[in-house]
C-alpha cells in the first residue's frame, strides 16, 4: 500500500483539484469586432459617397441620369464617415459610450428593415446584387452590433 504526499493511501485516493479556474473570453472582444465590422461597412459605402457619389452610384447599377440627379448625396457619405470615426472611438475608449453602439445598431437596424421593404414593394434604385448584397450586410451588422451591446455591458462601465 503506498501512501501520497496528502497523506492518503491507496484505498482512498485523494479528490482531484484542478488547476486556476479557467477564466471566460473577454467579452470586450465581441464588442471591438463588431465595432471594427461596422467601420469597414459604413466606410465602404460613405468613403465612394463621398468622394465620387456619381461614379459610385453608377457602379452598383444607378442609371447614369439618376446618378447625376443623386450626386449630391456627398452629406449622406460624409454622414457616414463619421460613424466610423466615431465607432474608432468607442473601439479605443468604451467605458460610458453604449448610447453609441446603441445608435449604430438601429442605424444599421432601420436600413435593414428600409432594404428589405424596398424589396417587397419593388422600389429597387440600384441593381439586384447590389441590393441583395447591402441588405444581407446590413441585416448581419445589426444583429451583431445587438449581441455584441448585450454581451458587452462591463466593457461599457465607468469608474
């Protein structure tokens, strides 16, 4: 019979302790991709609005009069540019700022559900992939964007 260094024999093994307590990931993680997908998305569409909003608005299958007719649309670009900015922001410091990712989920919220009935009622201004593909990224950003508010609620704690 041997006896182990707790003192217990054979016929009575000791319990097994396990290691230090495996520690959850960081649910901060969540928040700063999903942050990080809704720059690359408002990026994407507000940089080209921005900057060449006729062109842009040709590419994704506008008819070339309603793209000069819609080429002022250079604020809603610049609009979204800054919800990007923004969102870095929220990346770098999310202590107090859940209003923000709040904001940023209905924004992608409301756009979803505005695609989604433009394509009900058949009001499509660009082409059929295009309007597929930016629903499908819109309707992905919000649910994300919403899991990510919920799972986050520490990393927005001040103090």
């Amino acid at each position: 019979m041997t006896e182990w260094a707790d003192g217990a024999d054979d016929d009575e093994a000791a319990p097994y302790e396990s290691p230090e307590p495996l520690t959850p990931p960081s649910r901060g993680g969540i928040l700063r991709w999903a942050m990080l997908w809704y720059v690359a998305v408002n990026l994407a569409i507000g940089l080209p609005l921005l900057l060449i909003p006729v062109q842009f608005l040709s590419l994704i299958g506008v008819d070339d009069a309603t793209a000069v007719a819609l080429g002022g649309l250079r604020w809603v670009g610049a609009m979204l540019v800054a919800w990007a900015v923004a969102a870095l922001m929220i990346v770098a410091r999310p202590a107090g700022r859940a209003y923000f990712v709040t904001a940023g989920a209905l924004q992608m919220t409301f756009g979803a559900a505005a695609l989604l009935y433009s394509s009900f009622v058949d009001e499509q201004l660009a082409s059929l992939w295009f309007h597929t593909l930016i629903t499908v990224v819109f309707v992905g950003t919000a649910i994300y964007l919403w899991v990510a508010r919920f799972r986050a609620k520490e990393a927005f704690q001040t103090g």
